[in-house]
C-alpha cells in the first residue's frame, strides 16, 4: 500500500515537471499568451471507492485552466461542471459555431453558474455489471443503486490488478 501511495505520489511529481516544461516552451516560442491549457485529472484515484465508483473521489475530479486575460493566477471556481464543458468552452473562445447541439455548456455561460445538480453514472467494468446513478449539488450527493440484489464490489479483472490492495490478505 506504501509503495502503491508513493508511486503515485511520484507520477503527480512527474507530471508537475512535464506540465512546467510544455508552459515553459509555450512562452519560449511566444505562445503562452494565446493559448488555453486544460489540465483534468482522471476519475479518482487507482484506490477502493477510487475510480468507477459513484462516490466523490470516483466523479469530482480536479481541473486547472491557465487562460490569460480570462482566468486569474489562483482564481478558484466552484460551480458543478462536467468535463464535457471544455469542449463548449473551446469553441466558444475560438468563436466557432457547433454544427449540433451540444450537451457541455461554456465554462463561462450563465448555464453554468447557474447549474444546480451534475449527474453520474456507473454501469459496467470488464464483465461486471452494476447500474448506479447519482445526483450531486453543492451541498449533497444521492447515489441510487439501480441492482441492489447485486453485491456491490462485484468481481472485477481490472479492480483485481489495478487496486493493488484489493487482493491483498492483510
């Protein structure tokens, strides 16, 4: 379990340099200025109630955006977003106009700040199938188990070899 945490722990280091190196050569090469970076992490961490659960650490995940002249160093947001609404966003600061509707809203867009609820949804891993939705405002979360007759850490190949504790006897 250490070893999995310092692991881990090591990959956010590395990717904290990797982030610095690719800003860096964006300002070497006059870009920085107009250019929008998005950096998501994925569902959850690789941990039990991690990722493909329906519990925060599986569906709030962390977003920093670097805009300059739109969004302030150190500026932080609290509205319920999804991360379907980057793509709204991009067009949006590229004036293009989506040939279809789109389910993301502008990052920016009253849509968004007026947002009450996001909603989740987990259904299937490997051969596992385990209906589950949710729903999460600022204050709360309701997660509504769809198969409750089901057991719910089902047997599952990728949780078996990628939650390294999971297996373990102790």
């Amino acid at each position: 379990m250490r070893r999995d945490w310092a692991n881990g722990l090591e990959q956010m280091q590395l990717a904290d340099r990797e982030v610095g190196t690719l800003l860096k050569r964006l300002k070497d090469e006059g870009l920085a200025e107009n250019t929008i970076v998005f950096f998501i992490g994925d569902h959850g961490r690789c941990h039990i109630r991690g990722q493909q659960f329906l519990y925060d650490e599986g569906t709030r995940i962390p977003m920093i955006m670097r805009w300059p002249g739109k969004v302030k160093t150190g500026q932080v947001n609290d509205n319920l977003v999804y991360s379907i609404d980057i793509c709204s966003t991009v067009l949006e600061a590229t004036d293009v106009k989506p040939p279809v509707r789109l389910h993301g809203k502008s990052l920016f867009s009253q849509d968004v700040r007026d947002r009450r609820y996001v909603f989740a949804a987990r259904d299937k891993m490997d051969i596992t199938h385990d209906a589950m939705r949710s729903i999460r405002s600022k204050d709360h979360k309701l997660i509504l188990d769809l198969m409750p007759e089901r057991a719910y850490c089902q047997f599952s190949f990728y949780k078996e070899g990628a939650y390294l504790t999971l297996p373990s006897p102790n």
